[in-house]
C-alpha cells in the first residue's frame, strides 16, 4: 500500500490524500486551497494524479478546504463513488454551491478588468451547474459500518466530534495475506463540546495520518468559553444597544443558537430579539436539525425538528435581503448573529457600519482572527477600522470568547492518539508549518511513536 499527500502538507487547507493498493487508486478527501491570492491559483493547477483513474473518494467532512475541489474532480473525469457519512448530504450541496457561486464571481470580476486590459477572458474554478454530478455519486453511509471497496480493500468511518458528520475514516487493506490499517483523522473535535459526541477512535493501525491545526496551543474550557458568553451578553443588556455576533454559518453558529436554547431563561434572552441574519448559516441550522440522534444525549432535546423555535422563541431568520436591510433601523435590543466569521465578507459588515460605532452596542467575538484581518485589527484595540473605503469608529465593547473552536487543542491530539493502544507511526499533516513543527515535539515528549511531518506529494510505503 503507498499513500501519497497531495495536500494540506505544512499547510491547513487543502486536504487530499491518495492511497494505492494494487491497482486501485482511492482519494480521502478533495479540498480547495484557501488563503492568499498566491495560494488559491494553485487550485486551477491540474491534479497530480489522473482523475478518471481513481476507483472511489472517501469524504471525511463537508467543510471546503475538505471538499471544495470535488466538483473540479468531477468535471475533469472523476466518475467513481463519493463515499462520506449521511449527515454531509445537506451541507454538501449548501457548500459547495456556495463555493461555486464565490468562484463565478471571482472570474466575473477578474474578467471586468481582464477586458479593460485587452486580455482573454478566465473561466472560473466550477459553477453551480457542476454541484449536481457531485451529489449524484455520493455514498451515504453510517459511522462504523464496515464497506468493501474492491476485493482487498474496505474502510469504515468514525465520528470525529468536528462537525455535524465529520469522520475519522479507517481503511483497511489486504496485500497477499497481510492485513493493513491506517487511520485518517480528518479533522478532530474539541472534545465535550456542546453538540457534537466526542471524538470515536481506538486499535492498533499500522500508521496513523493526523491533523494538527492547533497542535501548538490549548483551547479554554467549554464552561469557562459559557462563562463569558454569559458575561458578555449580561454586559450588552446593561450598555443598552444591539449586540453583533460574528459567527461561520457551519458549526460555530449553531453552537451558540445551542447555548441561547439552553440558557434562554438564565441568560434573560426574552428581553431580545434574536436574528439569524444569514441565509446560509440559516439552511445549515436546518440541516443540523435533522440529525439529532446523533448529538449527545443532553443536547437533543433542543435539536429535533423545530425544537430551537420552541426554545427560542424570538429567534426570527431573516434569510431575505430587506428584511435583513430592515435590522439597520433597529437602535437596541437585537442580537444580530451573521457571517463572515473573520468579518472580511457577508451582512456582519453592514451591521458593523450601523452599530460599531455607538458605545451603547456590543461586538461578540467568537472564533480566532487571523493576521491582516478586520477582526484582528478590532481584537487588538485598534480605535478605527475601514468597510468600503470608510473609517468607521470601533466605539462598541468588544468581547472575545476563547474555547468555542470545533478543532482538538494541543491536549486534546495527544489524548487522541493516545486512544491506539499500539503507538503507531504518525505522519504529521493540516497545521502550519511552524504549528506542526511544535506539535511533533510536543508529541515526541509523550509518547513513543515514530513520528513524521508530512512534506507535499510525498509517499509513504506501508
Ligand atoms: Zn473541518
Ligand atoms: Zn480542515
């Protein structure tokens, strides 16, 4: 067996992996490179392997640094099945076609002054024509159930606690008599999270491929990151104004519509009105609504159909544009929860305009801000921002809540790995190179494991 790292090697999007045995060829995941211009070109470079020649695709998680080049996949002659949990079918078809419509706009806009400059027009990456094929080769399949994908090849998926259907894959192979095991972690849950189950992982495999996003740092608490939710939401009610919560449409989300369900009397939520002010984040909490059989026991109450209504009741979702418009008139007592997370895109930056600049209004911010940022420059003081070319006053309080991330924290990889009972090799992958890099000696302090960081378009000989 030879696996092979197309992606996510000393860097965090990406993902994909080839594994060869015999003469089958199989991909574990398919992902968009995200991040600078420099860095997303290399999505239009042509696969390092053919994509007619691939016999199946196994699909840890629907998010796009994942998934986000499956229909590039397929349009270029990938025609075997996409296996993946059944829980990604919804939020599949939500991203991609999210994705793709990104995609047309960034080659409508780049034709715009393509023409002014007398140069040929691009085509973009895919368009949302190109979703439909996608879905139609998927597999839905349940965690732990065992599939044969050739005569000497079979995989099952685990529950990886990331986010809704995300999976640990284990693939298992059959070489004249011998049989192998290797473990995909995709990406790893931030175990006790409020939604998801806890990560699902144990044996003995041969080798183990496994991610380090936040292999160099620990997250705080699930109670301490309620904690200051809590604290923050007590504070906005005492300024008087709106309150701006930034949030991912997948995941991040839907963890707070989870607290605001949970701590709806004790947090004295009745004295707002709550909007899910994203279309998007809007289709993902209904998609997260039909699986809460598989949420922990605690939680499910508050996920079947129609639960977080009941729960919330003045939770309004404001999926049209001038309903959303409408919110600009509102001077106090609205939680306003929009995308983009990292506020570089999507209605936040509208709601911003109308309330950063008011003491009385509150700014919530829930996930990590990286370098170059609007929400970096927000997190780290800075009086004035810009939107539009406009400086806008950063007069609001701004809070940061530190442990809600979906991703295991330093403690939480080891722990992980710690569940194989055998000390497998390890390869290293989807973590910064710098990341990786303390993760692996991190990792090398406790445990006994040959360890190994994953370079682009390696092999590995199993
Ligand atoms: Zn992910
Ligand atoms: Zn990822």
């Amino acid at each position: 067996m030879k696996i092979n790292i197309h992606g996510a090697a000393e860097e965090v999007t990406g993902s994909c992996s080839e594994i060869s045995v015999g003469h089958n060829k199989f991909l574990v995941d398919c992902g968009l490179i995200q991040g600078s211009w420099k860095h997303e070109k290399r999505n239009a470079e042509p696969f390092p392997f053919e994509p007619a020649d691939i016999d199946a695709l196994i699909l840890t998680h629907a998010h796009i640094d994942h998934s986000g080049r499956l229909p590039l996949l397929v349009k270029s002659g990938f025609s075997g099945p996409i296996y993946c949990h059944k829980a990604n079918r919804e939020l599949l078809e939500i991203l991609l076609l999210d994705s793709a419509y990104l995609q047309e706009k960034e080659a409508e806009w780049n034709n715009r002054k393509r023409l002014r400059k007398g140069l040929p027009e691009i085509e973009p990456l895919y368009t949302r024509a190109d979703v439909p094929a996608v879905l139609e080769q998927l597999h839905l399949v349940e965690y732990k159930e065992k599939l044969q994908l050739s005569k000497d090849t079979a995989f099952r998926l685990r529950n990886a606690g990331h986010i809704l259907g995300s999976s640990h894959l284990e693939f298992y192979a059959n070489e004249q008599g011998k049989e192998k095991t290797v473990v995909f972690s995709g990406d790893i849950g931030n175990p006790g999270a409020p939604i998801q189950q806890d990560p699902d992982i144990d044996g003995q495999p041969d080798l183990v491929i496994m991610e380090s996003t936040y292999g160099n740092r620990n997250h705080i608490s699930w109670e301490e990151s309620e904690q200051e939710l809590k604290e923050s939401i007590e504070h906005a009610a005492r300024d008087g104004g709106n309150v701006l919560i930034p949030a991912f449409a997948v995941g991040r989300t839907q963890t707070i519509l989870h607290y605001f369900a949970k701590y709806f009397r004790e947090w004295h939520l009745d004295q707002w009105d709550i909007f899910l002010d994203s279309p998007m984040a809007i289709k993902v909490t209904e998609a997260y609504e039909g699986y809460s059989y598989l949420y922990k026991e605690t939680t499910q109450p508050f996920w079947s159909k129609g639960a977080l209504c009941r729960h919330i009741p003045n939770l309004h979702f404001t999926a049209d544009t001038n309903e959303s418009m409408a919110l600009n008139s509102i001077k106090s007592g609205a939680i306003i929860i929009a995308g983009s997370g990292m506020m570089t895109g999507g209605r936040i930056k509208h709601h911003m305009k109308h309330n950063l600049w008011r003491s009385q209004c509150d700014l919530i911010i829930t996930g990590f801000q990286p370098e170059g940022t609007v929400g970096r420059r927000i997190v780290d003081g800075s009086p004035f921002i810009k939107l539009w070319g406009e400086s806008i006053r950063v007069a609001a309080s701004v809070h940061t809540i530190g442990g809600l991330s979906a991703h295991a924290g330093q403690r939480d990889l080891l722990h992980w790995y710690q569940k194989f009972s055998n000390s497998p090799p390890v390869i290293l992958n989807h973590g910064s190179a710098s990341t990786i890099e303390e993760f692996k000696d991190f990792l090398q302090q406790h445990t006994s494991g040959d360890i190994t960081i994953a370079k682009k378009g390696q092999t590995f000989n199993l």
